[in-house]
C-alpha cells in the first residue's frame, strides 16, 4: 500500500515539475527580442533605462541595441540584407537618405503619430522618420575662452580667426557628420553649394586649415582635448554640449549667425526583418511623446513629435532654446552629398589631412 502511495505521488510530483516547465519554456517562448541598430554611449543609456522598458511590459518583447556609429549599422545592416538581423535601425540622417537607396528600409505603416512630427521628419515619403533633433553648430572652451577674454563665437568664420591658430579641433569630413556639416557651412559662406564644393576645397587652406591643430575621426576625444586646453572652438550639437556640460567639462554651444545645420537622427524599419508588424509598432512608439519626453529629460535628445513639452523645467528650457535654433536651421541637399560623397572624401583625404 505504502509502495503504491508513493508510487503514485511520485508520478504527480513528476507530472506537476512536467508541467511548470512546459508552462515556463512556453512563456519563455512567447517573449520575442527585437534587435535596435543605435549609436551607444549616453543615447543607448537613456533609452535602455527610460525609453525601451514601457514598450517592452506592454508588448511582451525584449529590445535589445545593436551599438555603433550611423556608418557601422549600415555596414552591418547591408551586410545582412538578405538575412536582417536587425529589426529598427537608427542613422544619421544623410546615411539614412543612402539606406533607403539601397532598399535597406521599408515605409514606416500609417499612424496618427505621423501628423505630430515636424515635417522635416518624415523623409522620403515616409519610408524613414526622424526620432530626435540635432543641429550642428559651434562648441567651445568656456573656460579658455574666459581665461583669454574672449567673447562667445558668432559666426562659422570664427574658426579662422588668427586668434584660435592652433587651437581649432576640426572633425574629418570623410568619417564625420559634423566635419562635414562645418564643411559644407563654410563652402556655402565662399559662395558654394553642395552641387559645387570649389570655393570650399579652393579657400579652405587660407581660412580654416592654417588654425586646425587636429582632424580627428569623430568627436570621441573631444572631451579630452578640452580638458586639456587643446582645444578651444570645434563643430558640435547642443545635445552633445549638453552631455559634455553633464559631465562636468567646461563647454558651451554658439549658434552661428548663419545657421546651424539640421541634424536627424532617424529611424527606418529594416526591410524583410523577422518581427515586420512588432518593429513597426516598436518605431512607433519611438516617435511618439511618451517616449521622447524621457529621452529628452533624461538623454537630452530633443524630440522630433512637436507634442513634447519637456517633463522639468530643464528640459523644457532646454527645448524652448532649441525650438529658436530651429528657427534659422539649414538644411542640406543629400541627395547633391551623397551623390558626390566618395569624390569629396578622397579629395578631403589628399588635399586636406594630407
């Protein structure tokens, strides 16, 4: 009697534990990952932390970041063109222009959320959506420039002025955004355009190049350079300034008298990816004001959805600021840059950084 007792509560302890795990491995199972192509650094932080968790308890999903720059996740999205591995991907907004192009992107589905971006989100017919604002205009050296009894920069010829010889950092325009937004700024001050580059290329080594201490790849030394007192006046975005000030590095950003140049950083859904209906529901989402509102207060990404008013007084200070700059932003030809762009890096590389 004992031994069939114990027989068969064996038997339901075993058939429970079956069960609970079955149960289990079928939760697991219903919990889909979708993987986000995005710079890292402070913006994958703030979205890891503030800005992905609330899409993932109301979809059952994990999102994980594939981390890189704009032309690293193209490289890794193009190389997988036939078998996505990425679901959403995040560029700069030139590179994105390329994307789409190459057929890398599908059309982001019809949502009300669409009529809440500023129009100059919704690119190419909506096949990508701008996410967050950038403009890039002038950084500099607050406490150099206070130690030397400088005033503020004004305009994008102030980084030729003799003063700064030796003191200008300068992004290389062959593997930088900025580098190339500051370049294409002075080309058009010259009187060129991005259908012509002559009087940029022609005029840069009596202007700006007798005062460049170094071209550097991307704006990762920065921080360093200024700490250093190496550098004093450099191509940078508000946001950047904003993440350097946070930090503690003494640096302020100057809105050139002639524009700063708009910067996106956009989002497309990958063509042909895994997840097609949750990747479109997770881009979204990415533009919709729940989301940016903590990506500004906490990442200082300035939103694309004109809905957002900023949670605390500092991101709404920091919004109403950037709302002014976007007054007299300029906006680049990319199809003119992309078109030319190899052209321009090797004569970059030959004639400039030599």
């Amino acid at each position: 009697m004992n031994g069939r007792i114990t027989a068969t509560l064996l038997a339901t302890t075993t058939l429970l534990a079956t069960t609970a795990l079955l149960a289990s491995g079928a939760a697991m199972a219903e919990t889909k990952t979708i993987y986000i192509g995005m710079n890292g650094g402070d913006m994958e932080k703030a979205f890891t932390e503030h800005v992905f968790p609330a899409f993932e308890k109301a979809n059952d999903v994990k999102v994980v970041v594939v981390p890189g720059t704009s032309s690293e996740i193209l490289a890794k999205a193009t190389a997988a063109k036939d078998n996505p591995q990425m679901h959403v991907i995040f560029l700069d907004d030139g590179v994105m222009v390329r994307a789409i192009g190459m057929g890398l992107c599908q059309k982001t589905e019809p949502d009300p959320v669409l009529d809440e971006l500023y129009p100059a989100a919704r690119i190419k017919d909506d096949m990508a959506t701008g996410v967050t604002l950038g403009l890039t205009g002038l950084g500099y050296n607050t406490k150099m420039f206070q130690e030397e009894g400088w005033a503020a920069p004004t305009s994008w010829m102030d980084l030729a002025d003799p003063k700064f010889e030796g003191k200008v950092v300068f992004q290389s325009l062959s593997s930088s955004t900025y580098g190339l937004h500051g370049f294409l700024m002075v080309n058009r001050i010259q009187g060129g355009t991005e259908a012509n580059v002559e009087p940029g290329f022609g005029k840069w080594a009596e202007t700006i190049g007798p005062n460049v201490l170094e071209y550097i790849p991307s704006s990762a030394k920065l921080s360093e350079m200024v700490q250093t007192g190496e550098a004093a006046i450099f191509p940078l975005t508000p946001t950047a300034i904003a993440g350097m000030q946070n930090k503690g590095i003494p640096v302020a950003y100057a809105q050139p008298k002639e524009g700063g140049v708009l910067l996106m950083v956009t989002q497309c859904v990958v063509a042909g990816n895994t997840e097609p209906a949750l990747a479109q529901k997770l881009a979204h989402y990415l533009l919709s004001a729940q989301a940016q509102d903590p990506a500004l207060q906490y990442g200082g990404q300035i939103p694309s959805n004109s809905k957002v008013a900023g949670a605390t007084p500092e991101a709404a200070k920091m919004l109403t600021e950037f709302r002014g700059y976007l007054e007299h932003a300029i906006v680049l030809d990319w199809d003119q840059i992309n078109a030319h762009r190899p052209e321009w890096n090797d004569r970059w590389n030959r004639t400039v950084e030599r």
